[in-house]
C-alpha cells in the first residue's frame, strides 16, 4: 500500500500507542508531528516517547534540535518531506503522528513557504498587543487571539511577504493519506488531561524544567510551551506552584479544544473512538479501515 497514514487527536488519547501498533502491523517507520517534541531534553513535559517504548521501529524528526535553534515550519515541511519520500522509496509506510496541526497540514498539503526571515519573538509586547498589533496588518485575518506563537507567526509572515498568512492555504493534498483521529468523551479526556500532568510532575517534570529556568534560557519552546511557561512563572516566584500546576491543567484542555476546531475544519479525518479498558480493540478498527 502505497500510503500515508496520520494518527491525530487530543493530547492524551493513545497516539504514541497507536503509532506503534500500526506500525508493526504495515510496516511503518514513524514521524513526528509534534512541534515540541523536536527539541532535544523536552522530554516529561512534552509527553515524548521513551526508547524502551519505542520497540525497534524506526522514528524520525523527534530530538533533532537543541532548544536554542530556531526550527520553522519550513524546515520541517522540508525535512519531513524528504523523510516520507524516503519511506515510502523503501516500500515502507509512513506514519505521521502528532497534534500540531498546522505541521500536519503544512506536510502534507499543497502550501507554499518559504524561508521564514522573520523571527522576531516580541517578548516586550503582552498577547493582546501582539493581537492589536496583527489586526493593523491583516484587518480581516481570524486567528486564536490568545494563541501567542500563531500570532507572532502571522504577524512576521506579513512582514516578510506582505500578504496575510491566511492566503497561503490550499486544499490540494499532496499524498495517498489516510488521516485517523482518536478521540473520546470530553469530560473523560479533560480527567486524563489533569491525572497526566499529575503524573509528569511524580515523572520529574519539575526537575526538567528547573534545568533550563537555572541555566537562565528563555528561548521560544520554553516560553510558550505548556508544562514549561507555566513553571518558569512559579520559579521566577510569580505564582505558587498549585497556580502553575492548574494553569498548565487549565492550558492543555484548552489546546485539546482548538486541536478538535482545526482538525475538523482543516482535515479529512475519520474519528475513531478509544476503547481504554480493551485497546487492542480500537487497534483493530483503525487497522481494518486502513487495509480497507
């Protein structure tokens, strides 16, 4: 099968462990599509996947980056890219698995980027200046106004192009793709949200974080990360710790919610929902849809 297949959803529904499965079912090679996951060291708070876990299946664009290199959608439209057209040279499957959307679509779609000169990361402006400051530029754009990085993104996309970031889309896909979403009842899912932090902070996540906050790096993935922008509050003594812990609790159901808005606006995705109590279950369904 000549195919491309990509494993979306929530944070917290069983990507990883989907990804694997299917995997050794079709014979895939994985790749990332978490925009976090990049990064070298960014390992609890970004739910990263262990290389005991990883089962001897080969993964890509997953710690390639330091967190002080710069890594844009263009670097990674090219090298993923590259990477699938190996795979599948090799008469292997690719399997796209992530939660950042706009990299998904970015991928696998028709868009047209280019090297992004503009990377001004605006850290004297508050989100609301940034936002007004974007709505000088671009009037009519609709974004996420509280999603920092997406601002500041279409903000230097104008700069540099003079055009709206809204005009560089395109509904031609550029692949056989097949793209499979796990979801789940909200309320459960917003319970695993809350239990997983809980579980990153007994993991070491705070350990992990402190690490770079000493070492004084503010560079964009620890900025605007969840998990990471939170705690460096509570080191900076700007919040206790059980503000920053319910913010990144509070922060992460909320990204749930705008990756449900992009990949049903944005994507041709079939929904699956999981089965936790019998995985296997839910394994089984995504894999007789896709061999079908």
């Amino acid at each position: 099968m000549n195919k491309v297949i990509v494993i979306l959803g929530p944070t917290g529904v069983g990507k990883t462990k989907m990804s694997i499965e299917l995997a050794k079912r079709l014979d895939g090679e994985i790749v990332n599509a978490d925009s976090m996951q990049f990064y070298k060291d960014l390992n609890i708070g970004t739910a990263k996947i262990k290389e005991e876990e990883k089962e001897n299946i080969p993964h890509h664009l997953f710690d390639i980056k330091e967190v002080s290199d710069d890594y844009s959608i263009f670097d990674y439209q090219k090298d993923g890219r590259k990477i699938i057209g190996d795979i599948l040279n090799r008469k292997k499957m690719p399997i796209i698995v992530g939660g950042t959307g706009l990299y998904i679509k970015a991928l696998l779609y028709d868009y047209k980027l280019s090297y992004e000169k503009e990377n001004n990361t605006y850290d004297e402006l508050t989100t609301e200046e940034l936002y007004n400051k974007l709505l000088k530029l671009d009037k009519n754009i609709i974004i996420d106004k509280n999603n920092r990085r997406r601002v500041i993104r279409a903000i230097n996309y104008y700069l540099e192009n003079g055009t709206s970031i809204k005009d560089n889309k395109t509904d031609k896909l550029l692949y056989n793709a097949v793209f499979i979403g796990l979801t789940t009842d909200r309320e459960l899912l917003y319970d695993i949200i809350n239990k997983r932090v809980d579980k990153m902070l007994s993991e070491g996540l705070l350990e992990e974080v402190k690490y770079f906050y000493d070492r004084k790096i503010y560079t964009k993935p620890l900025i605007n990360g969840i998990g990471y922008k939170e705690l460096y509050k509570y080191f900076a003594k700007e919040e206790t710790l059980e503000e920053a812990v319910n913010k990144i609790k509070r922060n992460s159901r909320r990204y749930a919610k705008r990756q449900y808005t992009f990949f049903n606006n944005q994507l041709p995705v079939i929904w699956f929902d999981v089965n936790f109590n019998n995985f296997d279950k839910t394994v089984d369904e995504v894999y007789k849809y896709i061999i079908s």
